[in-house]
C-alpha cells in the first residue's frame, strides 16, 4: 500500500489563515479559504530534492523548533533534518532566534 502524498486538511486555524493575510496572498481573513490541500510528510519525503525559503521575523519561532526542536509531528518540517538533500534558506529575521548562527 502506497502512502498519500496529499491530504485534505479540512479545518486551518485563525494562526494559518492570518499567517496567509500577513503574507499578503489575501486582503483579508474572510477571503482565506478554512480547508486547504497539503503535502503530507510522506510525499515530502519523497522527493530527491527539497528547498525551502523563509524569510521574515514572523517565522523565526517556528524556524527555532524546525531547527533545535525535537524531530516531531508537532512541527511536521522539523523531519526534513533527516532528509539526504534539503536545504533551507533563512535571512537574518527569520534566523533570528537560532542558537547557533
């Protein structure tokens, strides 16, 4: 049996969708949809390759626990440490709250 590469996550919290606003891929809270697709760990790990790019202090708590935080599905990104060719790019924002630099 194969695993799901996407799953429907049918409920973002009001973090997610504000986060999508401050982003600004929406005006407004009202125009975030409340149900989005996403990649589930598996898929991800799937892929040979894997980039990410982060900028800006809004993410930098997250980048912590990504980064020194447990490898956990409460951060589902913090796996991504054990993939063979995954690079991150931070700027110094985002970067900001890493204990090592």
């Amino acid at each position: 049996i194969y695993p799901k590469l996407v799953k429907v996550n049918p409920y973002l919290d009001d973090t997610c969708r504000e986060q999508q606003v401050n982003d600004g891929w929406f005006k407004n809270i009202d125009e975030v949809p409340k149900s989005a697709i996403t990649i589930t760990i598996p898929g991800l790990l799937l892929a040979p390759y894997v980039f990410g790019t982060v900028p800006g202090v809004t993410k930098s708590k997250i980048v912590k626990e990504c980064l020194e935080g447990p490898i956990s599905l409460d951060c589902p990104a913090s796996i991504l440490r054990l993939h063979k060719c995954s690079k991150l790019f931070l700027d110094d924002d985002s970067a900001a709250l890493l204990e090592f630099k």
